[in-house]
C-alpha cells in the first residue's frame, strides 16, 4: 500500500487529486505515526516514511499547515501505543528512537 501512495504522490499534490480533502486527513494521521511508532511496534519495517520522498514531502507540508503540528504528540503516540497493546508489547517497552526528521 505505501508503494502505491508514493506512486499516487509522485503524480499529484495530494492523495484524491489537487484538493486537500478528507482523505489526505487520514492519510496523514498514519503517516505521521508511521515512522515513529508502527515501524517497531507493528513490525512494519520493509520501508520507513523517510524512505519515500514524495510521502515525507506530503508528510511535512501537511505537518506545516496551519494547527496541523498543534495535533500532533509524539510522546503521546509512543506511550499509547507502547502501553496500550499488552499483547504486542506484553512489558510496555517504550523505544526511545527512532529520531524523527525535523517536519
């Protein structure tokens, strides 16, 4: 699936098209978490964000759109999903990294 968004992204601004829409919303609420969280604790780790250049450009300007960052607790993500998922991470291990780019 992230192969697809980055050949989707490659084309067109945003995910539906020239708009942002709700779509690009929901989009951006897993990608955002992506790198910093579901890579370790969901084992998602063929490729990072990072990795795709046109989904760490959506990533960033959309994380710099007016109030977006203001949404956005990357201590809050790691401790929620690090603590909440007794059954991926049975002693809520906490990562310290991975260091995240400066959005």
């Amino acid at each position: 699936a992230l192969d697809r968004v980055e050949d989707i992204l490659s084309r067109q601004r945003y995910i539906a098209g020239d708009r942002f829409t709700e779509a690009d919303v929901r989009l951006f609420v897993t990608l955002i978490r992506f790198d910093a969280i579901y890579v370790q604790h969901f084992k998602t780790n063929r490729c990072r964000i990072v990795d795709y250049p046109n989904m760490q450009a959506y990533v960033c300007e959309v994380y710099q759109m007016d109030h977006v960052s203001d949404t956005v607790d990357f201590f809050h993500i790691k401790n929620h999903y690090a603590g909440s998922h007794v059954s991926i991470n049975p002693l809520s291990i906490i990562p310290r990294g991975p260091e995240l780019p400066d959005y």
